[in-house]
C-alpha cells in the first residue's frame, strides 16, 4: 500500500479494506486497524461515516471479535468437560470453573453492580460535576487530562 501523503485523500482499495475487517475480526482496536491499513483513525471514521455497507461490515468484524473472546471467558469462567474420541482419547481437556473469571467477566459486563466500588464512586462524582457544569463526563475528563498534562510540562522545566 502506498504511504500516507497527509491529505483528507487516503485511496480506498479493496486491500485496505481487508486489512482493517481483518484487524477488527481478530480484536484489534480502530487506531491499530487504520494503522495497519496505512491511515489515520480519522480517516477511518470518515470511510465508516461515508460508507453504510463498510460500517456494517465493521460492526460485524467487531462483533465477531468480542462474541469469540467473551466464549474464552465464558468456557474459563463456567469450565467445561473433557471431550473424547472413540477410542478414549482426550480430544479437548477439562477446564474446571474458574471463580476470578466469572468476577472479572461481571466487573466489566455491570461495573455498577459488580465493579469496585472506588470507581463507581469517582463515575458518580465525575458525572455529578459534569452536570453542575454543563459538560459531558467526557468533556470534563478531557479537560482535567488537558490541566494535568500543562502541569506536567511546568514541573519538567
């Protein structure tokens, strides 16, 4: 693929295309799917945005990764039985239930109800000032990222 030239005009080909279906398929995130397809992120969005067929391909390359490594967690946290042939040979081997993954699995499937509780309380907090402010919880966020990276420049010199 021909490199980046920095303008808004990265050429579609049905290469590029693959490569970033393919990345999203195995579990990669959108920045390492357009870096890997020789673009920006940015660019990606507006291939997404512009393209309803692309973008529904996208949502199902992604939906393949997640529905393929929520069955690993799955079969870790539940176990599973050993599998055999005709002959007694263990084709799959037992995986016996794994508490730490059942736990991990609802932390993050219903971090209100399961996740520790110091976090719910900074998203309380987070969302509670962000409205007294009128800002989203992402604004504010960005916005205290924006204060701490000025005061980390002042503190180096």
């Amino acid at each position: 693929m021909p490199g980046r030239n920095g303008s808004r005009g990265v050429p579609r080909s049905p290469e590029r295309r693959d490569v970033i279906l393919q990345t999203m398929r195995t579990g990669g995130t959108r920045e390492a799917a357009a870096g890997r397809a020789d673009m920006s992120a940015d660019t990606l969005a507006r291939w997404l945005r512009a393209d309803a067929d692309f973008r529904r391909e996208f949502a199902t390359a992604e939906a393949t990764a997640e529905t393929r490594f929520a069955a690993v967690v799955t079969d870790d946290a539940l176990g599973r039985p050993a599998m055999y042939d005709d002959f007694g040979r263990v084709i799959r081997r037992e995986v016996h239930p794994n508490v730490n993954s059942a736990k991990w699995w609802l932390e993050r499937r219903r971090p209100h109800a399961w996740g520790q509780r110091i976090a719910v309380d900074v998203q309380a907090v987070i969302e509670r000032v962000a409205a007294e402010n009128g800002l989203t919880a992402a604004d504010l966020i960005a916005e205290a990222e924006a204060l701490l990276s000025e005061n980390a420049e002042r503190y180096r010199k």
